[in-house]
C-alpha cells in the first residue's frame, strides 16, 4: 500500500487519500486524509454541514468519492458489488434515524444479515443476537417489533445489529442527535463500555464532547468539506490551535 | 414558588354513551334539512326494499325442470324471479362445455388448493414457506395436468370446452398469480440504475398500460396467428392468459412501484450497509415492506383482473357471464330469463370481489406493525 502521507508500516484499518467528493457542483470533501489505526477510537465533530457524515458514508460506499483513495482492510474501494458486500460484513454502521427494520421484531433484525449474508444457521444467530441484546440491556424486548420501542432502545438494537456481525469496524453517524434528552445516555453508555473494550476500530461522528473526552483517541475537526484540525482530545479541547476549532468550541461549551 | 407533594390518580374516561334517541337525533335529525332527507331516504328505501325481496325470495321458483313452471297458465311471466333457470343448468354455469363424467378432476383440483391454503391462514402451521411455494410452483402443473389430462390415462379435454365459473376462477388465479411477479419485477426495474434495464421496463410498462384490454385480447386471438408460421397452433386460452397478464402485470408494476417510493432511504442504506446483496435487501427488507403498503392497491387491481375476465368472450372462450348470456341466454327452453342470469353473475362476482377486499383488510391489519402495544 503506498501512502504519501504516512509510510510507516503500520497495519491501519481505513486510509483516506486525497479523497475528493461533489454533489453536482457542490465540492463537500476537500482533500481528505486519515489513517486510522487498527483498534482506534476516533471521533469527528464541526458544525452541519461541514461534510463530517459524508466522509463516513464514502467509507462503507453508501456514497461515492469521485477523487482519490479510500483503502479499507488493505483493500482499495472500487465500487465493484462483490468487493462492497464483502467488506461491509467488517464495517458495520449505525445511523441517526436507527433504520431499523419496522416490519421484523427485534430478534429478526438482529439474525436477517447473519443467516443470509454470513450463512450462520439460525439457532446460532439467535444465541449471539440474545447474547448482544443483554450487552445493550435490552433481552427482554426481543421479539418486540421496533415501533414499540423508545428511541434509546432503537438505537441499541441497532448497535447490537451491527454487533451481530463481528465486525472490524463501527462507524456511528450522529447516533444520538435523534434522541429525548434522557435517552442520549442510555445509548453513550453502551458505546462507551463498547470503547473501552478495545479491540474495534471505531469512528463516531458526534456532537458529544462528553463522550470524545472519555473514549476518543483522536478527535476531528471538520468546517467546510475540509479536516481543519486534529488532535489528542485533551490537546483539542484544552488547547485548540485553528481559530474555526476555537470558535466552534466556545460555541458548544457556552451552553 | 410551587411544589406539589402528591401525584394526580388516573380517572376513567367520561361516559359519551347518551342513548338511541340522543343518537337519531344529533345524526338523524339534526335541523330541518337533515330531517327532510332522512324521510325521503326512509320512503326510498320502503319502496325499494320489501318489493325486490318479494321478486328475489317470497315469489321466486327456485326448482322447475322446464320454464314453464316459471309462468302462467297464459303463458306470461310469473312475478317472482325464475331461478329455476339458474339451479336447472348450474352445471353448466360452474363447468362450461366441459364433459360430465370427468367433472370430478376440476372439483378434485379446486378442493386441492382448499385444503393446502387452509392452513397458510393459521400463524402456527410449520413450514409455511415450502407450503406457500409448494401450491405456487408445482401444484398449478398437477392442476393443469388433472384438468387438461393427457397424462396417467386421463382423457384430453380440451381448454376449449373448459368453462364457466371454472373459467373465470382458473383465468383470474393464473392472471393474479404471474402478473404479481412480473409486476414486482418491472417496478423494480423501473427503479434500476442500468439504463437498459430501466428503459426496457417503462417502455414495457407505458406500452401495456396504454392499450384497451379488448385489443390486446382480439390481437393475441386474431392477428397473432397471423403472424405465426403456417401450422404453429397456439392454445387459444394460453394466448388470452398471456395477453391478460401482460396488461395487467403493467398495472401492478406502477402499484408497486409507489409502494417502493414510498420506503425511507434509511432502509435501503441500512439493509446495503449489512452486506446484503440487491436482491437479499429487496426481498428480505423492501418488499416486505412496500407490499404491505400497496395490498389496498394490488387489490384493486386484482379484483379489475377478476371482472375483466368476462372479455375473454369476445374471443371465443366462455367464462361465467358468456355462459350465462351467451349460451343460457340464447337457449330456446328457457327464453326470456335473462334478468335472473344477470343478478345471479353480478352476485357471483360480488361475492368474489368482496371477500377479496374483506380478507385484503384482514391481512392489512394482521401485518402491521407499526405502533402495536
């Protein structure tokens, strides 16, 4: 793997090089660059819009870069089908809005990609899904169907579904912007602990300060498709350099 | 300042039950204009009502082995109606031409399919999917075989001689059955991302959906032959389910179509981001999904294929209402019966149409999940 940026021998997980999007004329990512490191917890934040989801959506191909390189597991994105649906069983995702399946319970939700991706025969599936839903607190709503639930659970089954898969990555796009106020920390809590743990690569784009501070490795910055800033989180938010990072930490700290 | 120390209790809710009279009045006669009408819908109604129940019951011949039963001595039309007519060649109406002795091998087939669909309606039947698949795939080849024969010494008879009521349901069943899956399967072309694919499907789905039924049939019956090379014979009945599928997957593909637009993004990204392949995701996270949205769609569409059988007449075939007006109708022993075999058509199709609509509304409620507590 050649690597302008970086030509350690590192193993990393992701690699975006000079990596380039547009939505029509609209340039959203700038010249991204990002190693990320096998078991690292990164967490990228900037105000809305600043191309911040975007640049996790492109790493699982739910959107397409049109410029540069984006290496997963040692293996160059190029949008062929087999390639994606092979690499999406390592990275799993989380989204904002949970799109869990509202017409299968819970359980059903948390065995479909192992029985038909993975090929698990479903008695097995059924024990691992049991076995994450106690992890995020919540055996007790498995044959439940979504629409029953509270959005903290939602969004725990839905870490759990992607858990189901043993993957290599988690990418959490904004997992709790969606949420009552009361149940952000049901849902922070099951990703802290999922953090701590270590082993899993993880990437968070989230307005949890909170939750950086504790777990992150590394945070992000992003304004304007571009990475202004990145850091240790105690650096960054003790001692953020670029006056953008400084305004927009002032902004969330003054409420 | 304000505290309170103590939680409310939960009280039921008030009663709004005010009795009968309370109810004609706020709904029935509510200022003089709501009473006027509702006189005037009570006289229609009495003079309506009581006199077709004396036509269609208290008066009616239901038994007669001729028409003259139906009349009187001068030979004018009794008041009642004649469905003496009806019971006399219900045979006939059910069966169409097909021959007598072997009517056993239809009604063998049809309680067939009964009693292998009784059980896809209970929730703890085991193996439902090899079931449903089992009556979809093959059990239409055994009732093809059994109907048709040729096969483990059963006489031929052939389509042509196949139909009334029997006609009706075998067309209607066949149509229903393969214009769902290439309906589904243009809706989902149509949202293709390949070109080819995507052009063939509206080009398809504009060209069907834009000619009468009854020219596609008369075509498929008459020109197509034509165009055939010499000696090719092509089953008569074939060509008319072909041509009925064709126009009618067309329709059920722009149903579908809007049930699939009608799924969030979310779903389609959450179901790529598993791994699951195009057709996994469809099948297993889409579908599902969109079909239960457009069952109030689908069935309308259905129950038209259902009534637009009776145009299989016009090329010769003979389905229950063609039966009825075409061969009973013109039947010297019972002229003059008309209005009976009409009644009784129209309340066959009803019938059918309203279970239909009736089981479709069942089925809605059964598959929603949405916000069950």
């Amino acid at each position: 793997m050649t690597n302008p940026q970086n030509s350690t021998n590192e193993e990393f997980a992701i690699q975006l090089i000079n990596m380039n999007k547009w939505y029509g004329d609209f340039h959203v990512l700038k010249d991204i660059n990002l190693n990320v490191k096998e078991g690292e917890r990164i967490v990228i934040c900037g105000p809305s819009g600043s191309g911040k989801s975007t640049v996790i959506r492109c790493i699982n191909h739910l959107e397409e870069h049109q410029k540069g390189q984006i290496i997963v597991n040692g293996e160059e994105i190029t949008g062929d089908v087999k390639q994606l649906e092979r690499l999406r069983t390592d990275v799993g995702m989380c989204f904002q809005h949970f799109n869990l399946f509202p017409h299968l319970s819970i359980l059903d939700n948390l065995t479909l990609a192992p029985i038909w991706v993975k090929k698990i025969p479903k008695a097995e599936a059924e024990a691992t899904a049991m076995k994450y839903l106690e992890r995020v607190k919540i055996p007790d709503q498995a044959l439940k169907y979504p629409g029953q639930l509270s959005g903290g659970q939602q969004q725990r089954v839905a870490i759990a579904r992607s858990l189901c898969m043993d993957p290599k990555i988690m990418l959490f796009d904004e997992p709790t912007s969606a949420l009552d106020p009361e149940m952000i920390s049901e849902v922070l809590d099951v990703m802290i602990e999922l953090a701590n743990e270590g082993g899993m690569t993880m990437l968070c784009v989230t307005h949890e300060m909170g939750f950086a501070k504790k777990v992150a490795d590394r945070v992000i910055f992003m304004d304007a498709g571009q990475i202004i800033e990145e850091n240790n989180p105690e650096e960054f938010f003790n001692n953020p350099q670029s006056e953008r990072t400084q305004l927009f930490l002032s902004q969330i700290i003054d409420h | 300042m304000y505290v309170t120390d103590k939680i409310l209790p939960e009280l039921p809710a008030p009663s709004n039950s005010k009795g009968l009279i309370h109810w004609f009045k706020v709904n029935l006669f509510n200022g003089p204009f709501n009473t006027l009408f509702t006189l005037l819908a009570a006289f229609l109604l009495y003079k309506i009502i009581p006199p077709a129940i004396e036509w269609a019951f208290i008066d009616a011949t239901w038994f007669a082995d001729s028409s003259s039963e139906c009349k009187l001595e001068n030979g004018d039309r009794k008041d009642g109606a004649c469905w003496a007519f009806i019971t006399n060649r219900f045979d006939q109406i059910m069966y169409g031409f097909y021959p007598e002795e072997e009517r056993w091998r239809p009604n063998l087939a049809g309680i067939m399919l009964v009693l292998l669909t009784i059980p896809l309606f209970f929730k703890k039947t085991p193996k439902k999917a090899w079931l449903g698949g089992f009556i979809l795939v093959i059990f239409p080849f055994i009732a093809f075989v059994l109907i048709r024969g040729g096969y483990f010494g059963l006489e031929v008879v052939d389509t042509g001689k196949w139909g009334g009521l029997m006609l009706t349901l075998i067309i209607s069943l066949v149509g229903i059955l393969f214009a769902l899956l290439f309906g589904t399967i243009l809706a989902l072309g149509r949202r293709s991302s390949m070109p080819i694919v995507k052009s063939l499907s509206v080009v398809f789905i504009e060209f069907w959906r834009g000619v009468p039924l009854i020219t596609v049939l008369f075509m498929s019956s008459v020109m197509l032959p034509l165009f055939l090379p010499e000696g090719t014979t092509f089953d008569k009945l074939a060509r008319a389910m072909i041509g009925i599928i064709l126009f009618q997957s067309a329709y059920v593909a722009e149903v579908v179509r809007g049930g699939l637009q009608a799924i969030p993004k979310g779903q389609y990204e959450a179901a790529a981001a598993m791994g699951l392949s195009y057709w996994k995701s469809m099948f297993l996270v889409i579908l599902p999904q969109a079909m239960k949205l457009v069952i109030p769609g689908l069935v309308n569409t259905f129950i038209a294929l259902f009534k637009d059988t009776t145009l299989v007449l016009i090329i010769g075939l003979f389905d229950l209402l063609a039966i009825i007006e075409n061969v009973l109708g013109s039947d010297n022993a019972w002229l003059g019966f008309h209005t009976e075999g009409l009644v009784f058509a129209a309340f066959v199709f009803w019938m059918f149409c309203f279970s239909l609509s009736r089981y479709s509304m069942a089925l809605e409620r059964q598959l929603d999940t949405g916000h069950r507590n």
